[in-house]
C-alpha cells in the first residue's frame, strides 16, 4: 500500500486538512501511553523501529499477546466513545 492511500482516502471523506492518518496514530500512541500500557508494545504495535542498534540486535519481542489486550482496550475505548464530548467537523473550513 502507497504511503499515502490513507491520506487521500482521509481526504475524499471529508477529512483533508482536519485531520491526518499520523495524526490518529499520535492520538493512540498518547492515550494509551496516559492509559499506562507497556511503552514497548505501543512502539512495537505501531511498528516503530528501536533507534537504539544494540537494543534492536536482541530485542526482537512481538509482545504478540500484550498487543492483543492493547488493541481490544483500543476498540472498547472508541466504541465508548460514541456521542461523549464529540463536535461536528466543520468541513467547510478546509
């Protein structure tokens, strides 16, 4: 998939200088960070890479289990979300 598929579907739903797929990636990476989860598994679920090269020559960990339980606390948080503290886009401003 294109670096920007997501971009430009974001932008043919409405989206396109409201909001950006990085950006929903930094919304989840801070929340969850805030919910306490593991940093590593956040990394590692938004396939970060380990910018430290001796860390990343033996830390190979999927954390496939954690990552799991993250994205399950991830989707029940946005489905409780629904109608709480949401305002309308105003598309008409891009």
């Amino acid at each position: 998939m294109s670096e920007n598929t997501l971009s430009y579907a974001m932008g043919r739903m409405g989206y396109k200088g409201v909001a950006t797929p990085h950006g929903f990636r930094a919304l989840a990476s801070t929340t969850l960070n805030e919910e306490g989860f593991d940093p590593d598994i956040i990394e590692r679920q938004l396939a970060h890479a380990e910018r430290n090269k001796v860390r990343a020559a033996y830390h190979r960990a999927e954390y496939l289990d954690e990552r799991r339980k993250l994205m399950q606390w991830w989707a029940d948080f946005l489905d409780a979300q629904q109608g709480v503290n949401v305002r309308p886009v105003n598309f008409k401003r891009a």
